[in-house]
C-alpha cells in the first residue's frame, strides 16, 4: 500500500517547524528518519496532510558533554550513538541498548529524537531515559521547556509535547557503573516481547504496559502488561520477573 497524498515543507528552522505545527494543528507532522512515520503512512495508520521534514536543521545533530550532562541532539542517528565514545564512556546503558534497537539500515536513518517522540511502549530507548533521569528539550514559541522524562512519555504513543513543540534534545546525567539492560525477543532485531533497562535501583522495564514502568529494585513489580500475539500478559510477568532477578543478580551489591 502507498501513503495517502500529503505536502512536503522541508524546515530550515526550529521556529519555522513550530510555526507549522501551529498553523496546521494535528494535520500537520514532524518527518525526522522516516522509519516509524512512513511504514504508518503506507499502512493507512497516520495520514497526515502535512509533512514537516526537519532533516536540514542545523545544529541539532550533536552529541556533546555540557557539564555533567551528556547533550544528545534530537537528529542524531541511532547507528552514530551507537559508535560514539563519549557515550559508550559516559552513559554505557544507552551503547547497549542501542545493539538491540532495529538493524543496522534502520539505525541508519532513525533518529533519537523520532524514537523518543514516538513514544513506542516497547521501544528500547524511552525506557532507558527513564532509567538514566535524562530530560527532554522541547522547543516552542513560549521557549524551551525541560520535561523529565519519566513525565515525558504519557501512553500509547503518547508524549507531554504540546501540539507546537518539538522535541530538539535529550539531556542525560553522566552515569558510567552500576547498570543492567536486557530483551527477551523472538529474533535479534525484533521489538521486546520484555525488557528491562537499569541503573542502581532503578528498574525501567518495556513492553509491559503503555509507557515505560519505573520500579525500585525490592519493590513489587505489580505490572499490568497487554496480552498480544507475542505473549499473553500472565508470560510477560512470568518474563519481567526474571529480568528483575538477572538485574538484581548482576547488580550485586552495587544498588
Ligand atoms: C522494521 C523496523 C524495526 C524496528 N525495530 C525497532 C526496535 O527494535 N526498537 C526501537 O526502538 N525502534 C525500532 N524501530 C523504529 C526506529 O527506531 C525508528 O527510527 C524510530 O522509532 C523513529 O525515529 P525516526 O527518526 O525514524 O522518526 P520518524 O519516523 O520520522 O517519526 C516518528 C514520529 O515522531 C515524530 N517526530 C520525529 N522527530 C520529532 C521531533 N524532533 N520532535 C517531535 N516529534 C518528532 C514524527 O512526527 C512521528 O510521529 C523499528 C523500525 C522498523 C521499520
């Protein structure tokens, strides 16, 4: 199937994506890498009016320390997270979960900030925000706004940015040590049927719920998990649980 028709604006600012955005309300939507929004379109699951490519905006495609912060910029590749050095240093939970995001063609082209604003429930990379405490950059006409992002992600591909906003980085703490990430999927590559991304205590597990599910290591895990053609919701359980024991095992007594 091909996308209904649509018009095609290629923005060269972050005011003029917002602008757009308020101009053409929910017609309107932000194109980054593509891997996410155009599969929907060709399935006849989104058919936006407008397409707003943000692609040439310059300034947003880097990965830079600001302080005790990593700086990653919305436009910045999966594949190139992947390689960095700065990453793999200062934050080695998000290297590794990146090996497990997609293949490598779609690494190519998907960008931290499509996969973030996406908002994909069994995505790697929101669980492992929520993990690490990183904080969202969101621009609009009224400024930046910092949004935490255990606040960001609010349903089923649902996010706390404001029809006008779009998101321009992620800020995350420098971490190094005492981290765990694992998936259980049917093939590399795959979507998690469950996983689980940590830091210390904290336990941010994915595709067992409608966003990322935050628990402290020695609490209940209490997970209401969607029943789907992967797995019922009572294996999902079964599988959160033993991710937890991996983690804990793992962790030692560094939590
Ligand atoms: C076969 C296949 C397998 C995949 N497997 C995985 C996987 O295992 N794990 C995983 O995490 N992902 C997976 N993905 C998705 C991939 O990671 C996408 O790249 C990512 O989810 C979206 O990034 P994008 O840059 O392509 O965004 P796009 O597809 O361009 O956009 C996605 C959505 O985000 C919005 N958006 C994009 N950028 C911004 C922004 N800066 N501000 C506000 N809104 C924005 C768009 O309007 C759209 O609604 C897979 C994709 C495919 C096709």
């Amino acid at each position: 199937m091909k996308a209904p028709a649509f018009d095609y604006v290629r923005a060269t600012t972050v005011a003029e994506v917002c602008a757009l955005l308020a101009e053409h309300g929910p017609d309107a939507r932000i194109l980054a890498g593509g891997q996410s929004l155009l599969p929907a379109m060709n399935l006849r699951l989104a058919s936006p009016s407008v397409l707003i490519d943000i692609g040439r905006i310059s300034g947003l495609d880097a990965i830079e320390m600001r302080g005790d912060r990593l700086r990653i910029g919305a436009l910045v590749r999966h594949q190139t997270v992947l390689r960095d050095g700065l990453v793999a240093r200062h934050v080695p939970l998000l290297t590794e979960a990146l090996r497990h995001v997609a293949h490598p063609a779609i690494r190519a082209r998907g960008t931290i900030g499509g996969n973030l604003a996406h908002a994909d429930p069994a995505s790697e990379l929101p669980a492992c925000m929520v993990a690490l405490q990183a904080v969202m950059l969101a621009d609009s006409p009224r400024g930046t706004r910092r949004i935490a992002a255990e606040y960001f992600f609010t349903g089923l591909f649902q996010t706390a940015l404001a029809p006008d906003e779009m998101l321009t980085a992620v800020d995350i703490p420098l971490t190094g040590g005492s981290w765990f990430f694992e998936e259980i999927a049917r093939r590399s590559g795959d979507y998690a049927i469950v996983g689980l991304a940590a830091l210390g205590s904290r336990l941010a597990f994915f595709s067992v719920g409608d966003r990322p599910v935050l628990r402290q290591a020695g609490e209940a895990l209490a997970l209401d998990p969607p029943d789907d053609l992967q797995a019922t919701a009572a294996m999902r359980v079964h599988l959160a649980g033993v991710l937890r024991d991996r983690a804990l095992l793992a962790l030692g007594g560094r939590i």
